[in-house]
C-alpha cells in the first residue's frame, strides 16, 4: 500500500511542480510520477548535504510536510535542470 501511495504522492508533486516549472502541457502523467519520484530523491539528497541528514520526522513518517515539501522542492530542482539540459536556459 506504501508503494501505491508513494506513486500518487510523487504524481501530485510532479504535477505541481510541473505547474510551478510551466511545463505542465508537455508532461503526462507518467512524466509527471517519474519527476515526483525522482525529484523526491534528489531532494531527500540535497536535503541531507546542507542540513546534515534527515531529520526525526522524515525517518519516522515520510508523508508528513516536511518531506513533501522537500520532495517538491527537488522536483522543482530536477525540471530545473531538464529546463537547462533540454533548452539551454531557464523558462
């Protein structure tokens, strides 16, 4: 059950991110499930470089606000990045 949560979860974030990013017209959703998945380890990665690890709560309970806004915050990152790879600059 986890599993198919943290996929609708990681769609959602995709999705928005995707908002945020303008780049909602050229996604699916299964773009946006992947860019949620994956934005969600890049955040948890980045998270833990700068502030010195996961904290308690993004251990104990990993749908809490605390790790979907850094998942969000990852997504925006890697459409970020997908922006500069794909375009040559930021949109």
């Amino acid at each position: 059950m986890d599993f198919i949560l943290a996929l609708v979860m990681g769609g959602i974030i995709g999705w928005l991110a995707s908002i945020v990013m303008k780049r909602d017209a050229s996604m699916g959703i299964f773009w946006n499930i992947v860019v949620g998945c994956i934005g969600s380890i890049l955040g948890r990665f980045l998270y833990g470089m700068f502030m010195g690890g996961a904290s308690e709560r993004m251990r104990d309970n990993p749908f809490n606000l605390e790790t979907l806004a850094v998942a969000f915050a990852g997504a925006v990152v890697l459409l970020l990045i997908m922006n500069l790879i794909q375009r040559g600059r930021v949109r």
